[in-house]
C-alpha cells in the first residue's frame, strides 16, 4: 500500500513555490533575535514573507516563538494541522509554502515522516503559535539536497503556523466482538499498542466480496466520506498470508484522505465505521488493485487488514 501521509521525508513538501510576495524595498535582508525577520503578514493566519538571513546560519536547530498560542502542547504521536512557508537562510523567495492553499498540512510530531528539524521543532509548541524554525544541514536534507530549490548544505527557515493539535491513541480500544466465522481471518484483540495479529484460514476460499466486520467496536464519531482518518493497520495477502506492510511495527500511523483513496475497498469498508474500533477488511481484486500488481502485492489479490480507526481529522 502507498502511504497517503508524510511529504518531507525526501522530497520537499509539496514542492510547489508559493507567490508570497515581492522581492523588494521590504524584502531587504533583516535579522530579529538571531532568525530572519517577516516583512509582511506577520499575524498569526497570515501569509508571510521572509527576509534573506545574514551572515553565518546557526549550526544548531533554533526555534523563535512569534507569537504564542494557548492551546495544548504538541507531544509525539499527536498529528498537527500546520500552515508554513519555506526558505533557504540566503534565499529571497520561499521554495514550498501552505499558506493562501485552502487547507493546512498534516504532520504526526516525532514519527520521522519529516526532516528531523520539523519533528524537533514543533514537539512541546502550543496549538495556535506561530513559530519560526531554523534548521541545519544535518536536520534537514543534508549533503543531498532536495531538487534544484534545495542545495547540498542548506540551512532552512520556516515560519510555522499550528492551527490545530490531535491526540492519538496506541490502539483502539473498543468493546471485543466475537469472530464467529470460521471462514474468515481471525484479528488479535491487544491494545497496547504492539503488533496486531492477522491469521488468514487455510484450504478456505477467498470470500469474493468486501467483509467489514468490527473486532473491537468504539464508540466514537462515525467515518464520513469527506473525513481524513488516522490509523494503523497490518496488510496481508490472503493468498500467501504475508504481510506487505505494517504500521504497527514501526509504531506510527497513517492519515488517509477518504476523497483521495484509490482503493475503493478501503474507502466502502471505513465509511461508517466509529473511530476507536479496529475492523477486519476483506477486499477482493475487483475493489483493491485488481489485474495489476502494486509493489511486492502480486495481481489479483485479496487483501486482508487488521486496521484501527484511531481519529478523524
């Protein structure tokens, strides 16, 4: 399964350059307590625009507070809703920006699904500042790059907008419910947090249509077609009972846009479901990927989920 979550993990953002003003009169290089200085928008909310940094960069990640918020402090696991602006520290232009787009970015703090500076950065700030980081070489893309607006050795600068923080369960944690069917995949009922086992039946046939059966039922709101849902899942195929991907084993979750899911089984067996359960999905090749392979999932394939529904954004 390709992740719907995570954008800076090596390519930039979303690697789209933001018009976010001129590169006159105001854009004049200018420093405030160390950090290049925002010469417009500078409002919580509002589209910014960064001066050029001077002299030698800090070799260390710097975190100015613009302006602080009064909401909860971010912790790892949480996912933040952010708008940001990004600039080289000698550069007069941002190279990815959120801001003006409609809709904030996702980010789950300390699950390495962006550069070190971001998750080191924005862990322990409160929903509703704005800060401003300034991030090394060894925090960011280091002596790689990224494409041709990022060069080896940058020094980064963000200003960072936290508009909203989510807390997010180990595991679901909902009321058991008995697996009856003998004919179907039996899923683990832990909720530590830990590997969640997925026993798919031998010598049995494959269902040949979408199973959604609650395994531990919560009692949460229910999953809409318009929300973005935050889970974990184990994803086997049924015919050879392998795992081609698990979230769990590197203890992190994934946000899935349901408006943006392509496998249409997924989207059919989530809608409806209340988040803090965990469900067994059963999707056979006409609703998952069908006559084509995908990865290490070979064409034709049933796939099998054990899958927590831990938020909706």
């Amino acid at each position: 399964m390709r992740r719907l979550a995570g954008l800076l993990v090596v390519p930039l953002l979303l690697l789209s350059t933001a018009a976010c003003g001129d590169d006159s009169g105001s854009d004049s290089a200018q420093m405030k307590n160390g950090v290049p200085a925002i010469t417009k928008g500078a409002k919580f909310g509002e589209t910014p625009t960064l001066s050029k940094g001077e002299g030698e960069p800090p070799k260390d990640l710097k975190v100015e507070t613009l302006s602080a918020g009064d909401g909860p402090a971010l912790k790892k696991g949480d996912i933040a809703q952010v708008n940001y602006l990004g600039q080289v520290w000698d550069g007069k232009e941002p190279f990815d920006a959120s801001f003006g787009k409609g809709k904030p970015f996702d980010v789950t703090i300390g699950a390495g699904m962006v550069i070190k500076g971001w998750d080191q950065g924005l862990e322990g700030q409160k929903v509703g500042s704005r800060v401003e980081l300034v991030i090394p070489p060894a925090l960011g893309y280091g002596e790689q790059g990224s494409g041709d607006k990022i060069k080896p050795n940058a020094t980064l600068v963000f200003v960072v907008d936290i508009v909203k923080g989510t807390s997010v369960p180990a595991s679901a944690t909902g009321k058991e419910v008995a697996q009856e069917n003998k004919d179907l995949p039996k899923v683990g009922t832990n909720t530590d947090g830990k590997e969640v086992s997925v026993t798919v039946p031998k010598d049995t046939a494959e269902p040949g249509k979408l199973v959604s059966n609650y395994v531990l039922e919560g009692d949460g709101a229910v999953v809409k077609d318009t929300d973005n849902v935050v889970v974990k899942f184990n994803g086997k195929t049924w015919k050879d009972d392998k795992t081609f991907e698990s979230t769990y084993t590197s203890d992190t979750t994934v946000t899935w846009p349901m408006e943006q899911l392509s496998v249409k089984g997924l989207k059919e067996g989530l809608i409806g479901k209340k988040v803090g359960s965990r469900i067994l999905l059963v999707i056979p090749p006409d609703l998952a990927f069908g006559d084509k392979e995908q990865g290490t999932i070979p064409a034709k394939s049933t796939l099998v989920f054990s899958l927590d529904i831990l938020a909706v954004m």
